[in-house]
C-alpha cells in the first residue's frame, strides 16, 4: 500500500512539472496572437504561412496572422493579421512571407516605407512579396548552371583539366 502512495505522489509531482512546462513554452514562444488592429495583404504564395504566426518588423514581433482565406475572383491567398496598436505602419510597406530558416516555420516580415498617411484598421497593404520555395531555389541553381556538353568551358578556362605543354619548337 505504501509503494502505491509513492507513485501515485510522484505521478502528480511529474503532472505539475509538464504543466508548468506548458505555460512557461506557451508565454515564452509568442504563440499568443495579437490584440491590435486589423490590416490584410494578398500573396501568389503564402508557402507554410499559418493562423498564429508571427507579423514581425524588424525583426521583432508586432503582430499576428489571424485568418487566411483564397480569394475566388483573384486566386490570391488573402492573409488577414492583427498589429499591436501603438506601431504605425506607413501605407507604402512591404508585406513579405518570409521563412524562419531550413526547418522553421513562416512569417510575415513588414518593411516599412517612406509614406506620411498611415494605413488605418481594415486596410490592405498593397505591396506584397511571396513565400520563396527553398526547394525551387535549389532545383534553379542545380539546372540552371553553365556546365555541360555545349556550356562546357573547356580545357583553357578550367585549371584542374591536364594541360598540354610547349614543344622544343615553341620554347
């Protein structure tokens, strides 16, 4: 009966730890979404790009993705995101889905511009730039290089290839 006692505190013990785990990862990760106000923007491409992603600017988050939705007419992904109250974004920003690295997820990097009218609730940023496929930049540079049969460059312009040296009636 005591060693039942035993696991049973230490079960609970182990359920407290994971949970305190949780809310530090959850308050520490910025997964929370943005309070703040309303802008969209329209992508050919939004990639991985999900609901509760970052809106970051300089680097540091302002914001959050809140919805994305296809418009019909347009065939664009249309993202709607929040951006904290306090950060004015100029009209003539860059929205771009930007990826976090090789394994990491997206984001929408915002670049400001130089406009004096800021854009208000509910607008749309009108100059967008879509997700890059890591893998397409990959398979371009791999087939698009000059070697080859009729892009070779030949023995002149290649120094590792053996080259044929001067005889007595050229030295």
């Amino acid at each position: 009966m005591n060693h039942n006692m035993i696991e049973t505190v230490l079960g609970g013990v182990v359920l407290a730890i994971a949970a305190v785990f949780v809310v530090f990862a959850y308050t520490n990760a910025s997964l929370r979404t943005t309070s703040g106000y309303e802008l969209t923007a329209r992508f050919d491409r939004v990639g991985e790009l999900r609901q509760g992603d970052d809106v970051k600017l300089a680097g540091i988050k302002v914001g959050s993705v809140t919805g994305q939705r296809l418009d019909p007419e347009t065939f664009q992904a249309v993202i709607t995101m929040t951006v904290e109250p306090q950060i004015k974004i100029p009209a003539d920003t860059v929205a771009e889905v930007a990826s976090a690295g090789l394994m990491g997820g997206n984001y929408v990097l915002l670049t400001p511009g130089a406009s004096d009218r800021e854009l208000k609730p509910g607008e749309e940023i009108a100059h967008t730039q879509s997700a890059i496929s890591l893998v397409d930049l990959i398979g371009k540079a791999m087939f698009s290089s000059k070697g080859g049969p009729e892009g070779s460059p030949g023995p002149a312009s290649d120094p590792l290839a053996p080259q044929e040296l001067p005889g007595p009636e050229g030295r």
